[in-house]
C-alpha cells in the first residue's frame, strides 16, 4: 500500500498549505489535497506542519575510532529523534578519512548501522592529492586551524592545489577557525583564514563553504563571491562566552563562544547565512573535563529554532529553507529538500505546540549530555519519514 500523509499543513514553495502527500516506491508521487482515493496507508498529520526530511551538513559521528563517544546507530538514533532524515560526516576520525580505503570502510559501517542517511566528507592533507582523485567524494574538507584530530594543512600551497584539483561544481568545506586560547589571537587568525580561503576559492571559481559561523566578520570576510556559502550552529546563537564560564569544560567548542555582544549581532546576519549545521560533536564528560571540546546537538537544533520563532526572534519560513533546501542545493543532494513529484519521500511532521524540557538523561546521543541542560522548548519533531519508510512516529523510534 502506498503511504499518503493526511491533512497536515505542508511547506511548499517557501509557505505552508494545507495538502496530502502520496508517496510510492519511496518517492514523493502527488501533492496536493483530496488526495485519498482508497488503497493508500495513511499517516496521521493532523495539527502538524509537513516539512521537508532535515539535512545536516556537518556531524561528527565518531566511527570508527572513537565508538565510546557515538557510532552510526547511536548517532543517526539522535539525528531521527531530532527530525534529521540526512547527515553529513567529517573526516576527522581516529584514523581520519582521507584515503578511498577509509572512505569505503565508513560507507560500510554506515550501511549496517545506520537508520537515517550518512554521507560523507572527505579530509585533505598536504600529500593526499591523488587518494582524492581515486575517492571522488562529494566534497571536500580542508582545516586551516588545529581542531579534534590530526587534521590540519601545513604545507603553503596544499590549501591552493586542492582548490585548483577539485571538481569545482563540488563544495569544499572550510573550517577557519583558529584555537588559540587568547580571544584577540583567535580571532585574528580565523579573520585571515576566512579571508585567504575565499580569495583563494574565487582565483579558481572553486565552491566552497565555511564552517560554524561564529562572528558577522567571517561572514563578510568569506563571502565574496556568489560560489561562497556558510553554515551556523545554534550554539553560536544561543550561547556565549558567559555560558562558556558557567558550563565550565562542558563549555568549550571550535570556534569557542563568542562574547554576548557578538551573538547579539550574529543575529542580525541570519539573511546571509545560508544553512544550519549542528556540528553535533559528541564527547564523554570524562573527556570534557580533560580538554576536549564540542557538544552534541543532533535532539536540540530543531526544537531551539522553533523555540525562537515562537519567540518572534525569526521566521519559521527561513528556518525551514536553512534545515532542508539549501543544505541539499549546496552539496547537490539530487532528489532533497522540497516536497514536490519525484524528490524522495523524506519527510519530518512537526508538532509547534510541543513543550519539552532538554534532559540529557533522556537523549538518545550515546554521551547523555548537552550545553541546553534544563531549558525549556516549544516545537519538535513528532514523526519522521525516509523514503516512504517511518523511523519515527509519534515520538517513539521504529527500529
């Protein structure tokens, strides 16, 4: 029987509506209402906006080297329980995924464990050149600043030839932040990071993308071209340096928290960034406490935004674009991000009157922890949808 999503308020061309889906053979197959005629599966989205399946571009899902943090199944887990229908993977791993053998061993694990959809970016190196050729990834991920990892270009004209080298209808991902303790250092050097990877990518009309946004100047700075786009996590947004000092080691990420005037001013930037990644980085406590950095934010980046619209801090008819058809257009993921005849039947129903408390004992996220510990959200994910197939219905996992 072919699934027909009934009677919710579906987003379609920037604004919702009320109409049906029909889905079948896992593809989106007529939109629009009345569409019951008998012989459908039905799936109950009454009171529930329809949007499409989310995508995040940047997640850090561990494996394989660090599976006491997250795996594949643990990870994509939290990613359903989010509204996530795709993720995207960096490479910096334990060993990193920079050769094609590492690539396809990730693709592999990926497809035993996971229940939503992992693709993956590929690390640069100063030497990895032709391992980039042989992989013919989808993008690319190029660090200018020491991170978690290895991952880091030395050589002065390594960041150039890859730009030269790589497909330029492909994006190439940039993380420019530096991690220099001292405020006025770091930001210096993300400042010129930024600034060199830009000119760079416009010498070559190279696609490339910036990673975590975390001051209005990198934005300036980056996008200098119509091939340039960039991506903020809801930390960026939602907390800063005083939070920093309050969490204390659960505080710290790359880039680190900015102050509260410059989160203040991010949000005035909201028009020229172009997506929402979570940079969901797990880490135990335990590791927390001895210097790692990054928090996970796969089951809290939805509900934050939609907390935000309802606070009348921005309009839900960008958040949506910035979670589904823009991440799909700048890593060219064919068939996502709207809902329309013939794109995959990824979908994520969205209850807006859900009230729920961030509890991290109650996460799905293999470390059982988050920097929003406490507060209190109105909107979440409800029920999700890849290919025609529910992973989550009412709340509750389909495994």
């Amino acid at each position: 029987m072919s699934p027909l999503v009934k009677g919710g308020r579906v987003f379609l061309e920037g604004g919702f509506r009320d109409a049906d889906i029909l889905i079948e053979n896992g593809k989106i197959k007529k939109v629009g209402p009345g569409l019951d005629k008998g012989g459908e599966r039905p799936v109950n989205a009454s009171g529930l906006l329809v949007v499409p399946g989310l995508i995040d571009p940047h997640v850090h899902l561990r494996e394989p080297g660090a599976e006491y943090k997250e795996d594949f199944r643990t990870g994509t887990r939290a990613a359903v329980a989010g509204g996530f229908t795709t993720v995207m993977d960096m490479p910096n791993n334990n060993p990193p995924t920079t050769t094609a053998e590492r690539l396809e061993e990730k693709k592999k694990l990926a497809k035993k464990k996971a229940l939503c959809e992992v693709l993956f970016h590929f690390g640069t190196t100063d030497s990895n050149f032709e391992e980039v050729r042989k992989a013919d990834p989808g993008s690319l991920k190029v660090y200018m600043g020491r991170t978690t990892g290895e991952l880091m270009l030395k050589e002065k004209d390594s960041l150039e030839r890859h730009f030269s080298e790589f497909d330029h209808r492909r994006p190439i991902v940039v993380h420019a932040s530096d991690d220099s303790p001292d405020e006025k250092k770091n930001l210096a050097a993300t400042y010129a990071n930024a600034g060199h990877a830009a000119s760079v990518a416009q010498k070559h009309g190279q696609r490339a993308h910036l990673a975590h946004v975390s001051t209005p100047h990198e934005i300036t700075l980056f996008k200098k071209s119509a091939n340039t786009t960039c991506e903020v996590a809801p930390h960026y947004l939602f907390l800063s340096a005083k939070d920093a000092k309050r969490l204390g080691p659960m505080g710290s990420a790359y880039p680190p928290l900015r102050s509260e005037q410059k989160r203040i001013t991010l949000w005035h930037c909201l028009e020229r960034i172009d997506c929402i990644a979570t940079d969901h980085a797990p880490h135990t406590t335990e590791d927390k406490e001895a210097g790692a950095r990054g928090f996970p934010g796969l089951e809290t980046c939805l509900s934050l935004m939609l907390d935000a619209h309802h606070k009348g801090l921005l309009g839900i008819d960008w958040v949506i674009p910035a979670m589904t058809e823009n991440p799909a257009r700048i890593f060219n993921l064919r068939g996502k991000g709207r809902i329309a005849a013939g794109y995959d039947a990824d979908l994520t129903l969205i209850d807006m009157k859900k009230e729920w408390t961030v509890d991290g004992t109650e996460l799905l996220t293999k470390c059982r922890w988050s920097p929003f510990e406490g507060k209190r959200l109105k909107g979440r994910a409800v029920s999700v949808m890849r290919k025609g197939e529910l992973l989550m219905e009412d709340g509750e996992l389909r495994e």
